[in-house]
C-alpha cells in the first residue's frame, strides 16, 4: 500500500484551526478526521473551509452543486470520479456545524468574507 501524498501547509492558522476543531468535536462527542485521504492525498480542512466559505457556504455550495469546483483546486485523479461526493461528507462529518461555534472559524469568516 503506498502512502498518502502530503499537500497540507502547516502553518500556524493551520494548526489553530485543527486545535479548535478537535476542542468542537470533543465537547461534541464525536471523532474528527483531521487528514482524512481522498484521491491518493490527505485533504486540507483549513482549505476546504475557506473554499467553502468562499463560494458562499455551505448551503449555497449545495444549493448550487458547486462541490466538484471545490475539490478542483485539490487536483484529484481523473479516477477518483466521486470526489464532489466525498468531499462534502468530509465536510459535513468534520466542519459543518463549526463555522457557528468556534471561535477560530467565525475568525476566518469575517477574513474571508
């Protein structure tokens, strides 16, 4: 089996965020996948956010069935045909209900906004 290419930047912002989003799922009850593997790479959740976020949220990402745009920056293998799939169960299971809670996220709406 061979191992997940590494795309993420860890960077500082980075590392806040996968900090408070652990502090959310924990006081949740639940997992947080940070580095889940899509496509043969282990995916950014910082930049999946952001992405989100900017193309208006995550209800207008859906509304508009924008998903596969998202995942386009992230450069997927022509195989991996259910990546907008994918990608948003990433985003529901780890950063759907963040961006009202935590107080990183609401930082970098107002950034991004």
């Amino acid at each position: 089996m061979s191992k997940a290419i590494d795309p993420i930047e860890r960077t500082t912002e980075y590392a806040q965020f996968i900090d408070d989003l652990h502090s959310f799922h924990a006081r949740k009850g639940t997992t947080l996948q940070a580095e889940p593997i899509l496509g043969g790479q282990k995916l950014d959740l910082l930049k999946i956010y952001k992405a989100v976020m900017e193309a208006g949220g995550f209800d207008q990402v859906t509304k508009k069935r924008s998903w596969k745009h998202i995942g386009d920056a992230f450069d997927f293998p022509k195989t991996c045909t259910n990546s907008a799939y994918i990608l948003k169960g990433v985003y529901i299971r780890n950063l759907v209900c963040n961006k009202n809670i935590d107080k990183h996220a609401k930082l970098i709406h107002r950034f991004v906004i």
